[in-house]
C-alpha cells in the first residue's frame, strides 16, 4: 500500500490566532506553506471572549498589522464595537479595543487564509512529528553552525489515516488542545474547547524528543441569552463616537456600532460561591495547575478580594446575527447548577438563560526556555513553538508569536538572516524576549507596563518601526509600504511647518511643547497660509507629529536608554559557549546562563539570578576570548 505524501517549505500546525499568522507569513515571504487543522469550520475561531485588543494587547494587534498580519484587518471588517482605552493618560498608555462578531472575524480570518498564494489549507489530524537524527560529524562534514550539527531535524509530520507531510520547517501552535481536560464542577470531559477533542498523540511526540511539558490551566465564562436580560437594569457602555481602525490600510470603521453593558455581582451571589467552593474544581483539588492571574476565576475573586461587595461584569454580544452574550468577568469552573443560581443574582440577568456554560481546560505547555529568540526550539533544527504551547494567553499575545514563527520558519529555509525584534523596538520583541529569557510560572499576558520603553512603542507609531522590517524582510505588500512613505511625507512637512512658523514670538513647536496647547490650539495660533496647510494633514500624521514635538524630550531620554542596552547587545555569545569553562561564575549564573542560552550580553543581564558582576565577568572573557578561563576555586 502507497504512503500519501506531500512536500512543502513550512507546515503550520493548528488554525487558531498563532497558526493562521505563521501560516500567511510563511507564504508571503515565499514559501510554499500548509497549514492543517483538525476542522476546516475552527480557522480562526475565538475560544473564549468575543473581542481583540486592550491594553498592551491593541499595541501588539498594530504591530502584528504593520508586518502585515491579518487580525488588525479582520477586526476592521468584523467589529461590532471600537474604543480606545486610556485617553485620559499619556499616548503610550493609549491602547485600542474591539468587540468582535465571532462568526464574521472567523469567516473573515478563513478568507484571508484562502485567498493568500502560496498557502494551502487542509484538514488534518497530526499525530506524529517526524526527525531525522544526525550525528555532530554529519553536520560538520556538510559545514553546518556546530551549535546545530549534532541537533535532530524536523523533516515533517504524519497525520492520521498515515498521510506524510515533508518540510524542513515545522510551526506547531497547539492552543489548548495538549492532552486537554474540561472541567464543569465534578464533571470531566477530554478537549480543549467545548465540543471539541484533545490532542494527546504530539505530547507524546514531544517528550519522546526530550521536551519538557508541564500544565496550565484557563477558563471561559457562561454565554446568556439577550433575551432574557434586563438590559434597561444595566449600564450602556457605548462605542467610541469616531472609532479608529486597527489597521493601517482601513481608512474608516462604517458599520454600525453595538452597545455593550455594565453589572455587578451582588453579595448573595458571593456567598452562594463560598458555600460552594468545595464543588469548584479549582478549590476541591481536582485541579492543581496555575491559571492566568489577570483573569482570574469569579471564585478566585470572592475568596482572595473577600473584602468586595461586588466585582464588575460585562455584557458583551458575541455578534450580529445572534442572541448569546459573553459575560466578561464570571469565567468559571463551578457546577451547572451553581451557575444557574448565581445569575439569580446578578442584577439584570435574574431570569437570564445560560446558553453555555462556563467551564476550565488544564493543557500542557513546553515552558517557552527551551526556545531561541526565533521561536525555533533549542533541541530540534527546523522545529517552532508559537501561541499557548509557550504558556502565552490571548489571541493577541498567539497571533503575534505566530507571525514572528512562521517568518522565522521560512526565512530559514531560504537560508535568510531571521527576524528578532528587540525590547527598544515592538511590544512583540518584549514579548518574545520575556518568554525565552525569564520563561513563565504562570500563563503570560501583555501590559504595558512589561515594556520599559514604552512611550517608543505607541500603538500610533507601529507602522513607523515595523513596517520597513516587514518591508525587507518580505512580509509587507506595495500598498502598506507606499501608505507609509505617504504619511513620513506628511509628517515632515508638518514638523518642518511647526518649526519655521512663528507666533507671538515663538515657533508653533514650542507654543505646542506646552501642556495646555494641542493641535487645534496650534490651528488657532498660526498665520492663516500655515494654518490652512496644517488643517489639511491627515489626522494619522498631525497625531503623531504633535506627539513627537510634545514628547521630544521623554524620547530623546529613553532613546539615551536605549543606545545603553545596545552597547550590551552588540556583545554577542558564542552559540555553543560553556558558562561552566568560566570558574568565577556563581552556581547560580552558570546554571541559569547554561539553560537560557543568551545571544548577546542584553539578553544575559536580564535573566532571573544573574547579578551585574556575572556580567561584567562574562564581558571580560568575551572581550579577550583567547585568555584561558581561570584555574581559581569554584564560587
């Protein structure tokens, strides 16, 4: 009997938010690309909240667009709702949001998939990696970086029913669905989203290569029925008035926008939880894994915030053409009928239906240390990690891993320089960094407040710093680049205008530096000729050139920052570099050094336990690295 087989570049396993970003950027950079999945019906589906974007996440959702991903222009097509969260605090804090149409984001997702050249979509069950093991000599007669010679290779997959896909790159972005286990109160069902399965045969695949897994856990909320709301007994939460679009090629939002409403829990909904907490699995010891701690459980909440009277719930449609809403605020583990109760006394939702229960999923995860900042793991050539695999959570935070996997993927294979963003230039560099350098003892979520340069990395500028890495590297079409070169014109004029027009004495960048005076201050002070030119600036550009004369100086100071760090980041280590060779060293550094693996001197001092004398000790050996390495006692 003939073996089924089919050759590709790069396969992307798994159609979530990480799978369908690999996948496109694979094949945008040229490569010829499959992405398999295990239904057709699933690509890009939202799991869990019906919404893209948020603080530290709307920034990573404009990066993703600017290297030319697919979520900022899905959620362009499919929103229901847009608002730019934290206006009233500086613009590094600005962060966009929006409420999705589930069905029509994952339509739209599906489509853009479809249509990209180059990219097959195919439904498959993978249930076994495929490696080719080489000795050092092997690779080293073939001229390979010795760090990799010794290393086995993926060469592909085998899917069930003993099909074989060969590639020399493999993306797997396995969300949830590692040997996945539901818990509803007592019950227990196999799967990682509800009326889906769980993967067990690639965990297996995993370990049998050396990986190590461990587990996570996450949750989702109850979907009610509008019907059955009293929404007239909650508060409207309305759409921002002109919302702004996520990605840089949507010039508007023209669909009408849907309210989203506020309640509250209610001190007998709290109690019904106490005197239930035996039954939760989270509390009876049926589950004993971490869960993210920025979207706790409703019954995390009532025990560790015991003080509260109430925790605040939002009502949020999951579309258009349907009637369930997602009740952000009550994820949930507890018993149906637990469930049931508690609406009963949640203002508003007295007589509210359950459509679906909320319910938890324990998953394993490959602990992101085993990593490169590629995303290519450290023990197999050619093999990435991207998404919930590396103990990330959020669509955002999986897309953007995604993308960045998929591009290094295929980069790769055209023996390519690879693509790693630094701290100093996209949330995503910071992102990624995090997870190789520090790994994760819980599932890891952006903020803003992750990221030490900040006000570099607004969400308004992501196409100033992205976009011409896209560009060379070949992730970002014609359009995006001409839209691009279009607003730096713009920008230049105005910033010229600012500078050499003059009133009251002053040129109109220093009346703007003032706290008081914004753009149509600006207007309103400058000759009638300046002023006429400065109205007709598209809004993109006047935004970003106000906030570059009115931040100059944070910038220039976190730029000084900058230029620090890249003082340490042009020491580069040695691939296969022995920290044990350097008898200075503590333990502790050796060790951690060791396991990590740092590219660069940057990337050494931000790891857990590593001291600036570990450093300045490691400088001095790279910088003269014909000296031997210390005879002296061992610290």
């Amino acid at each position: 009997m003939n073996t089924a087989t089919y050759d590709y570049d790069v396969l992307v396993i798994g159609a979530g938010h990480a799978g369908t970003e690999a996948a496109l950027a694979a094949a945008r950079i040229g490569a010829r690309t499959a992405l398999l999945t295990t239904n057709l019906d699933t690509v890009g589906q939202m799991s869990c909240n019906p919404a893209i974007g948020g603080v530290g996440k709307g920034q990573i959702v404009r990066e993703i667009d600017a290297l030319g991903g697919a979520m900022g222009r899905a959620i362009d097509a499919a929103g229901i709702q847009f608002r730019m969260l934290n206006l009233r605090k500086g613009p590094a804090m600005h962060s966009p949001r929006a409420q999705a149409d589930k069905r029509a984001y994952q339509a739209e997702i599906k489509r853009i998939v479809e249509e990209q050249p180059g990219l097959s979509l195919r439904q498959e069950a993978v249930e076994e990696l495929s490696v080719e093991r080489r000795t050092g000599d092997q690779g080293r007669a073939t001229g390979e970086d010795p760090s990799s010679a010794a290393r086995p290779r993926v060469v592909g997959v085998r899917v069930r029913g003993g099909a074989v896909y060969r590639a020399r790159a493999v993306v797997l972005t396995t969300g949830t669905f590692l040997q996945a286990l539901m818990h509803t109160g007592e019950v227990q069902t196999a799967g990682g989203r509800a009326g889906e399965g769980a993967s067990a045969g690639i965990s297996g695949s995993l370990q049998r290569l050396g990986f190590r897994l461990e587990r996570f856990k996450t949750g989702t909320p109850p979907r009610l029925n509008a019907r059955t709301i009293d929404f007239d007994a909650c508060e409207p939460q309305p759409g921002d008035d002109t919302p702004q679009p996520f990605s840089f090629l949507t010039n508007s939002i023209p669909q009408t926008q849907l309210p989203c409403h506020i309640t509250y829990t209610s001190p007998a909904a709290h109690e019904l939880i106490r005197k239930n907490l035996h039954r939760a699995p989270m509390y009876s010891g049926q589950i004993t894994t971490s869960g993210p701690r920025y979207c706790p459980s409703i019954e995390d909440k009532v025990v560790r915030f015991a003080d509260k009277e109430r925790h605040q719930l939002f009502l949020e449609p999951e579309g258009r053409n349907t009637l369930e809403v997602y009740v952000n605020g009550v994820s949930t583990s507890l018993p149906r009928d637990v469930q049931d109760e508690l609406f009963r006394h949640v203002p508003g939702c007295e007589r509210a239906e359950i459509m679906r229960y909320g319910y938890a999923v324990e998953y394993d995860y490959a602990p992101p240390d085993q990593l490169r900042p590629t995303l290519e793991t450290k023990s197999v050539e050619g093999l990435y990690f991207a998404g919930q695999i590396n103990g990330t959570t959020g669509y955002e935070e999986a897309g953007g891993q995604g993308l960045l996997a998929g591009a290094n993927a295929a980069l790769a294979v055209a023996d390519r320089e690879p693509l790693v963003l630094s701290r100093d230039e996209a949330y995503l560099g910071v992102l990624i960094d995090d997870l190789v350098t520090c790994g994760v003892d819980e599932p890891y979520r952006m903020f803003t407040s992750r990221a030490e340069y900040r006000l570099l990395l607004r969400q308004d500028n992501a196409d100033r710093r992205l976009t011409p890495v896209g560009e060379r590297c070949g992730l970002v079409g014609a359009e995006r680049s001409e839209r691009l070169r279009e607003k730096l014109g713009e920008m230049g004029r105005v910033a010229a205008l600012l500078q050499t027009t003059r009133a009251g004495g002053r040129s109109l960048a220093e009346h703007l530096r003032r706290p008081e005076v914004d753009w149509s201050a600006v207007l309103a002070l400058a000759p009638p000729e300046a002023a006429s030119l400065l109205a007709s600036t598209p809004l993109a550009a006047a935004e970003q050139a106000v906030i570059d004369v009115k931040y100059a100086g944070y910038i220039a100071r976190q730029q000084t920052e900058v230029d620090r760090q890249r003082r340490l980041a042009d020491k580069r280590v040695p691939a296969d570099f022995d920290y044990h060779r350097l008898v200075h060293l503590r333990h502790e550094a050796r060790e951690k050094l060791s396991r990590v693996q740092p590219v660069d001197l940057a990337q050494a001092s931000r790891i857990s336990g590593v001291t600036p004398s570990d450093i300045a000790l490691l400088m001095a050996y790279l910088d003269t690295p014909k000296r031997p390495a210390s005879s002296g006692p061992r610290a």
